[in-house]
C-alpha cells in the first residue's frame, strides 16, 4: 500500500525517538515472554535446573483437574473483582468527569493518593483494620456493644476487598476520560425525545462510555487473576491463585518449565480476554450505531 500523495513517510528521526520505546517493548516484554515460552517446553532435572530438551509434559501438567480448579477460582476471583469494581467505579468515574472541570482536578488527585504509598504497605494497613483487635471491629463494637468480633482476615471475603481496593482505581480512570469527552447535546437530545432517565442510561451512556469500561475491565480482569501478595496476605495464603502457583513453582518447588507453562497459558487468558472484550464492544458500537 502507497501513502497517500502529499503525505511524507516516517523517517529516520521518527524511529529514533521510537527506539527507547522499542528497545524497552523488547528487553522487558517481548524477551521474557520468548523465554517462558522456551522453558515451558523444557525439563527438569532433580536438582530443579532447567534441561533444554523438547517435551509437553509440564502442558499436560496444566490440565490436570487440581489445576484446573485453581484456574477457575482465580477467573472467578477476578470476574468477581472486575464485576464489584465496575458497580462502585462507573457511578465515580461518571461523577467526576462531569464534574466542573475547576474540580475535577482536585478528584483526580484524590483518587491517586493511594498510589504516593507503596501497595504493601498499603495491603498491610488492611490488616491492621480487618483483624479481630483492628480498627474495624473495634468501631463496631463501639456501635453496638457487646457484639462478637467478625473473623474477617483470612478469609475469601478479606481477598476480595483487598482486590476491589488495589483496581478500583484501574476502573474510574478509563471510565472517567470517557464520561469526560461525551457530548452533554447527545443526553439532552434524548432527554427531549422522550427517553427516560433507564433509557438515556442504557441506550446512550452506556453504548458512548462502552469503550472506558472496556479498558477498565481489561486493567482489573486480566491482573487480578495472577496477584500473589494480596491471596498471601489477606487470605493468609488459604485462597491460592494462579498468581501463588505461579510464584510457587518458580521459588519454592523450582520447577521453572512448569511455572513457564503457566505463565504461557495466563498470557494466552490475557489475550483472549482483550479479544473477547474488543469483539464485545464493537459489536454493542455497530448495535448503537
């Protein structure tokens, strides 16, 4: 394919300022990738070191039924996260990008406050609310005296708001740039032809802003499934993911093939989940359209 008369191709200068890019995009992304993919189809040895002989046993490892439970509950885990922050995170996001722009800034910076503190710490700090002597139930039971403490750390209840909480910020922002660029003259024209405030949201809010809950779905989805630290600490390693199995294998059981394996088999969930998500909101676009 020709460019266009008038138009001038990239030049060298172009691909200069892209090599940083570039050469990032390859030493951390596309080499570790290669890697994983290279030693999923190894062997181990007994002293747990990588032997390069051709084999898919550590694939065949992947569906055994064990593993496959662990994959479903950590696809559970994070529809379930996704779902939770898409329901707390679309009305925020809404709010603040129609919200006066004077203000919106100070929101903004509200919102990424979190992030100044380091995510232990701040995974930590839910210890020290959730636990039988924390802050949590110690309010309660000033509300209502006499009341028994709830055993909510370490348990699955404990994973999921340590989950909604580390990706709920992952939802607003995309949504939020997408509340911020629709055209108020769209919600008013449908408001003046008859349409009630369920119709407006459904046929017009949702359909425009469908592009930022797309991408924040796939921000929230796609990590939660392999996060560690928050099943370790808040589910006191009782709820394990594919993130803890993955983690294990390669420090613990030394079994790098198969923690390659199933590197290889997340990065696939990814890219069906990004696949799956870009067919669904084209599809609801041609709909609208």
């Amino acid at each position: 394919m020709t460019a266009p008369s008038g138009a001038k191709s990239p030049g060298w200068r172009a691909w200069v300022l892209l090599a940083p890019l570039l050469l990032w995009v390859t030493v951390f992304v596309v080499a570790p990738g290669a890697l994983l993919a290279v030693y999923s189809f190894c062997e181990r040895d007994e002293l747990g070191r990588v032997v390069f002989e051709f084999t898919t046993a550590s694939y065949a490892r992947v569906v055994d039924p064990v593993y496959l439970g662990i994959f479903a509950r950590s696809i559970g885990y994070a529809a379930a996260t996704t779902m939770l922050c898409l329901l707390i995170g679309f009305p925020v996001g809404w709010w603040i990008g129609r919200a006066p722009a004077r203000s919106r800034a100070r929101w903004l910076l509200l919102l990424m406050i979190p992030f100044w503190t380091s995510f232990l710490v701040r995974t930590y700090a839910w210890i020290m609310i959730l636990k039988q002597e924390g802050l949590l139930n110690a309010v309660l039971r000033t509300l209502v005296p006499g009341m028994a403490p709830l055993d909510l750390l370490y348990t699955p209840v404990a994973v999921m708001i340590g989950l909604v909480y580390a990706y709920l910020p992952f939802m607003i922002l995309p949504i939020y740039g997408s509340a911020e660029k629709l055209e108020g003259s769209l919600i008013e024209a449908a408001h003046d032809l008859g349409a009630g405030p369920l119709r407006v949201f459904t046929a017009v809010i949702i359909p425009l802003t469908l592009s930022g809950i797309a991408a924040g779905a796939l921000l929230v989805f796609v990590p939660s499934i392999a996060m560690f630290a928050i099943t370790d600490l808040l589910g006191g390693a009782r709820v394990p993911l594919l993130g803890n199995v993955i983690q294990n294998q390669f420090l613990q059981a030394r079994d790098w093939p198969f923690g390659s394996a199933l590197g290889v088999v997340f990065m696939l969930l990814f890219a069906l989940s990004y696949w799956v998500l870009v067919r669904l909101r084209d599809r609801h676009g041609e709909a609208a359209r």
